[in-house]
C-alpha cells in the first residue's frame, strides 16, 4: 500500500460560526488548546486538549460556534483506511469503516504528533502515517454501520450528483431524475440527507477542492473548475466550511 501526501493544516478558531456539513474523507484532528464542542450526528461530542477527533466520511456534524479552540488536522480517503485494512485483516471485510468520535489515548496523541513533525520525511512519515492509522484500526473502528434506507429515485439523483456535481446542475434535471417535482425534490433530499441539493453539492465540490490544492492547482484555476464565480468567492466559501483559507494547508 502506498500512502498518501497528505495535507495537514494547524489553524486556530476564536468563536468562528460554521454551517452543517459533511466530509467525503476522513477528518482526523488532534486539539492542541481549548475545546472542540461538535454536534454529530444528532449527539454532543467534546474533546478536549491533548484528545483527538475523527469525524467519519458523510458524517453530518457543525462545530459550536461559541467556543474557541486549536487543533492539528488531516483528511485521508476512504480508499486509503481501507486499503490498510484489508491488508492488516488480509481480506475484503472492511468496507464502511466507522471510527469512535473523540479517542483520549496518549498513545494514539503521540502517535499523531510523529506523523505530523515528520511531515517532510518521506519514509519517515509514511511509517509514522501507517503505525498511526492501524493503531485507530486496532482499537477505535468498527464496520458496523447502520445503513439508511433512502427512497430509490432519491439514491439516483445521488448517484448522478456524485458524478456530475462539476457540472452546473440544476433543480429541473436532478427533480426529473427522480421523477417529482422540484418542491418535492428539495424536500424528498432534505429529509433524507440532511442538507438541500445545494448544500450537498457545495461540499462535494469544497472537498474536490482540497484534492486540486494538494495537487499545486492555481487558485484561480480551481474556483473556475469547481464553478465559483472568481477567486474570491472560492476562498470565501472554502472559509465558512472548513475555517480556515486554502494557504493554511500545510
């Protein structure tokens, strides 16, 4: 298994508001100061320094505003935990794997802080990665998960966003694939996801984002590719869902 470049970034939050969001990776944080209060999945989670946080890929979840915090963070796919799964379990049996939301260990904090201080190391720090993620596999996952029963035409559109979602969708096309209309659509997809189309397309596009940043994509490139109207308006975006600018990844 090869491991991932992976863009870290250390940012520091002083009662900044965020909206409910997803992610379609890992988020996995380790706070450094104060207290991360987050509201997932319909549960109140706290951690506190020194405590790490995962958030699991889809996970819909909003930070509290209200308080002020500091962390270290890194986003791996779903593809990569897997793939270092299968070869831990030497199978195919980890698919939608969901880790414990706030982890007090001093062995995973160490761990995370090795990976992070050895960032330019190369095969430094993809053993460190490596040692760090299997030691969450060991101990915080689980592939339990509860899986939703979402109406059919509702998965379809799902499907098509998921494909298209560079695209300049619009309400017609995704309530016609789903054969109802528009007003039902947006209701129909709020219930079920928890976001409007909207929303869940904006996230989709923001986390593309992170991989074109990685990857050295111009600014301005990326705000074209992902349909914002020019550079500003990306990194204002990008801002109010993550909390930090594009220039804070590591």
């Amino acid at each position: 298994m090869q491991s991932q470049n992976l863009p870290f970034v250390r940012h520091k939050f002083k009662k900044q508001q965020f909206k409910k969001h997803f992610h379609t990776s890992y988020s996995i944080g380790l706070i450094i100061d104060g207290a991360y209060k987050l509201d997932i999945e319909n549960k109140q989670i706290v951690s506190k320094s020194g405590e790490i946080k995962v958030i699991n890929p889809y996970e819909l979840h909003i930070a509290d505003g209200n308080v002020s915090w500091e962390y270290i963070n890194f986003m791996p796919s779903s593809n990569f935990i897997k793939k270092l799964a299968d070869e831990m379990c030497d199978n195919d049996n980890s698919c939608n794997i969901k880790f414990r939301t706030n982890i007090k260990d001093k062995i995973a904090t160490n761990l995370y802080l090795r990976v992070f201080n050895s960032l330019k190391k190369n095969i430094e720090y993809e053993e460190n990665l490596i040692i760090f993620i299997s030691y969450l596999l060991e101990n915080y996952a689980s592939n339990e998960f509860k899986v939703k029963q979402i109406p059919a035409n509702i998965k379809n559109s799902l499907e098509y966003i998921h494909i298209n979602f560079l695209q300049n969708l619009t309400l017609d096309e995704l309530a016609k694939i789903s054969n109802v209309s528009k007003y039902h659509f947006i209701k129909t997809f709020k219930k079920q996801i928890g976001l409007t189309p909207h929303q869940y397309i904006l996230d989709l596009k923001l986390e593309y984002a992170i991989k074109l940043i990685k990857q050295k994509t111009p600014l301005s490139q990326i705000a074209y590719i992902c349909g914002f109207s020019d550079q500003s308006h990306f990194i204002k975006s990008f801002k109010k869902y993550f909390g930090f600018t594009p220039s804070a990844l590591i």
